[in-house]
C-alpha cells in the first residue's frame, strides 16, 4: 500500500530527507520495474525509521511506472545529477480536500542521498511546506526555511503496479492514477547539517512524475 496516503505521520509533516553526501555521478538508468524492485530490496533490509521513510517514498513512483529522470541537485559543492520524480495527489482524510505537491531525488542505486519535500495545500488556510535532513542514514535535522514550487504540465497513461514487490501491493488510495509531467523547484536551509548540505537548491525544471485524484 502506499503508506504515505494513509494520513499519518508522512504527509502531516511533510518532510524533506538528504542522506549521506552528495554524489554527482548520478544513478546507473533501469527500467521502473527494475529501480522499484530494486529499491523495494532496500526497504526490506531497513531498520533504522528515517531511511525507512525516505526509501518507502522513493520507491512509489516507480512501483507505479515512473522511470526515474534526471534532477539537478545543487549543494555546496555544485550541481549533482540525482534521478527523481514528483507527485500530485489529493488529502484523502479531509472532507473538501485539497491537493499535496511533492518530489523525491536520490543520488545513486543505493541511495545514499535522498531529497523529499512535500507542500500541503489544506482547505481555507495556507500551504504548508516542512522539511528535514537526513544525513549518514541516522541523524535527523529539521530545517530553518524552504520554498517549493510546482505545477503540472501534463498528463498520460495509467499508472501500472509493478510485479514482484513486497511494499506496494495495490493500486494508490485515491481515483485515477496517471503518469504526468510537472514544472517545479525548491530551496532550503539546514544551519544544522553538515557545511555540503546546509544550503540545498534545485533550480526550475521539468519532473516527470504521477498526478491522482
């Protein structure tokens, strides 16, 4: 199931997660059955919460066929070529829900960096963006400010579940679920973290991604 949709703790605190350092390599290109699956292995074998959340995320786009495309992460060091995807979907415990935008970007195959940040639109009040680092798989560190935008550029096909999973069993807890394409950015701050990760960007770029409602 896709445990972020269930309301709990993920998509109220609407978190962004780094771990480790940055990789400009970027991750070797596999077929979305393939990253999930991949990633999916990884989950099983997680025990520490804070990567387990990071990797659950990670995994759900291309559980649901999204093939992973280039986003440029910009730490201290420089640009860094990470693979990642975004997401629309829709709050499903509220009574006139309103919509969640939210993006994950990882450095490699085992990621060892991983970006997530969420913006929360609630009904009759303000967005809500909340972000935390995460670094060396262990040490959780929230952040002092962060901006996110996105905007969907288009739709396409169905989402397809991938076979062979343990995570990801079912269809996502919401009405249709499409392969799409989006228009985002965001910036943060972490005067905690490491000196590599105390500033995180990503410039306006095209994502590819998933939009369901």
């Amino acid at each position: 199931m896709v445990n972020f949709f269930r309301w709990t703790g993920l998509a109220v605190s609407s978190l962004l997660v780094i771990a480790g350092s940055g990789c400009s390599t970027g991750p070797t290109p596999l077929t979305p059955a393939q990253v999930a699956r991949h990633i999916d292995s990884l989950l099983v074998a997680t025990k520490n919460q804070a990567r387990w959340i990071v990797v659950d995320v990670a995994e759900y786009g291309p559980a649901y066929g999204v093939s992973p495309a280039t986003v440029v992460v910009t730490t201290r060091s420089g640009p860094h070529n990470w693979h990642g995807y975004m997401w629309r979907y829709v709050l499903p415990l509220i009574s006139t829900p309103d919509s969640v935008h939210a993006f994950v970007a990882w450095s490699d195959n085992s990621l060892t960096d991983v970006l997530w940040a969420e913006e929360v639109f609630p009904p009759d009040s303000q967005p809500i963006i909340s972000v935390s680092l995460v670094t060396n798989d262990t040490v959780s560190v929230t952040d002092s400010a962060a901006t996110l935008t996105a905007a969907l550029a288009s739709t396409g096909g169905d989402c397809v579940l991938a076979s062979g999973l343990t995570t990801y069993t079912e269809p996502p807890q919401a009405g249709r679920c499409a392969l799409a394409t989006f228009t985002g950015s965001f910036a943060g701050t972490f005067p905690a973290a490491t000196a590599e990760f105390q500033t995180v960007s990503i410039a306006s770029q095209s994502f590819v991604g998933i939009w369901s409602k």
